[in-house]
C-alpha cells in the first residue's frame, strides 16, 4: 500500500511537471512570438514610412508631368493661348522626369516567404498588407510602361528637334533645383506645337503617366488604414517619418 502511494505520488509530481514544463515552454513561445509580431510590425511601419516618402515626391513629379502634358496640348488646340519659348522649354523638359515609387519585394513578400506572415494577429492588419502588395504589383507595371515610352518614344523624338541640354534639373535637399543654359544650337521648340506626331506621343503620355496615378491614389489610402491600425493594436510601434536627405 506504501508503495503504492509512493508510485502514484511520483506519477503526480511528473505530470505536474510534465504540465508545468509544457505551460512555461508554451508561455516562452508566446513571448517570442509576440517579439517577432513587435518587430515584423516594425519593419512594416519602416516600409509604409519610405512610400509615404515616394508617394508625396512621385505624386508631385508625375503631377508635373500630366500638367506640362496638357498646357501643350491645349496651346496646340488652341491658337490663342500662347506659351513663351521659355515656358515651352520647361514644359518639354518635365515631360521626361521619371520616378520609380514601387519596389519589387514588399515586407508582404518577405513575410510570406519566411513563413512570418502568420505572426500578423491584427486581422485588418494582415488583409491591408495584401491590398498594399497588389497595388504595389499593378504600380510596378505602370512604371514599367511609362519608363519604357519615356525611353524609347519620347526622348529620341525631342532628340531629334531640340537642344535637351538647355535645361537640366538636380536634387538640392528636398528641392529639385531647374538650370537654364543658352545653347549654341538650333532650338526650335515652338515647332512642336504644330507637329502632329508630338500632339499623339503627349496623347500616349498622358495616358500612361495617369495610369500611375491610380495605385498612387488608392495606397494613399491603404497607407492611412494601416497608421490608424497600427496605431490602435501596436500602439509601441512608432512610425518615423523617412529622410534621405
């Protein structure tokens, strides 16, 4: 009978232990996937502040673009607005800026492929992070077109019938700084804005730099989600704004 006792005594202390091993293990395993919840959110607020940063500057540049775009085509529909030599060279000069937002591998990406994206436990969260990713996939696309023409349609034709070197552009600090610079070569700027073939590359432009436009507008709005969501559920999660200069 004493033995007895004994053994069911032992049977109990091992199962305790047993028990008690399994919830400090299980507890162990919460912790650090809760710190690798902390730290895969991090890396998101990280990426969402960089195309916080390539939204506002894409934003502006291909703003810039489309306007340009459109001043010569409506000066070219109609004779009475007139555009100074000056204006026409600048307006030319912008219709080649280009500006790459998207980046091939997102933090959605990542996860995924490191089995992470399970560690996500904010629901809104993890469905926001996919809607960035498609948007980031149809971006990557757009600019990929865009580039292309810019490249191949509309720099070899303004090579053809101006000087592209009078006017140049540089980053200075947040600024994008214009140059003018006199040019000993033929000019004829003015020309274009009865050219036929220039009127349907500004068509063809337009239409692809608009196109950027929507995943712009539409991350813009996937962006805010996310802070709002990050805010709320991970509110130890500090989103820093991006500065590369």
């Amino acid at each position: 009978m004493k033995n007895t006792l004994i053994a069911v005594g032992l049977i109990l202390v091992g199962s305790i232990c047993i028990l008690l091993n399994s919830f400090l293990n299980q507890s162990n395993q919460n912790r650090l996937n809760t710190e690798r919840e902390h730290r895969a959110v991090d890396d998101i607020g990280t990426e969402i502040s960089l195309y916080k940063f390539h939204h506002k500057y894409g934003t502006e540049r291909m703003g810039e673009v489309i306007a340009s775009a459109e001043r010569l085509l409506n000066a070219m529909r109609n004779p009475e607005i007139h555009l100074s030599k000056e204006e026409i060279d600048l307006d030319l000069h912008k219709l080649t800026w280009l500006w790459l937002a998207a980046t091939p591998t997102t933090e959605y990406v990542a996860l995924n492929a490191s089995g992470d994206f399970g560690l996500i436990t904010s629901l809104s969260l993890r469905k926001k992070l996919k809607e960035l990713n498609s948007d980031q996939e149809k971006l990557l696309q757009f600019e990929a077109i865009q580039v292309r023409y810019v490249d191949q349609q509309l720099k070899p034709f303004l090579n053809r019938h101006v000087d592209r070197t009078a006017i140049d552009t540089y980053q200075k600090a947040d600024r994008l700084i214009t140059s003018h610079h006199s040019s000993p070569l033929e000019n004829a700027s003015r020309d274009l804005l009865t050219n036929r073939e220039f009127a349907n590359i500004l068509g063809d432009l337009l239409f692809c730099t608009k196109r950027i436009m929507l995943p712009y507008k539409r991350m813009a709005v996937i962006i805010k989600e996310m802070e709002g969501i990050i805010s709320t559920e991970y509110p130890s999660v500090r989103v820093e704004p991006y500065d590369p200069f």
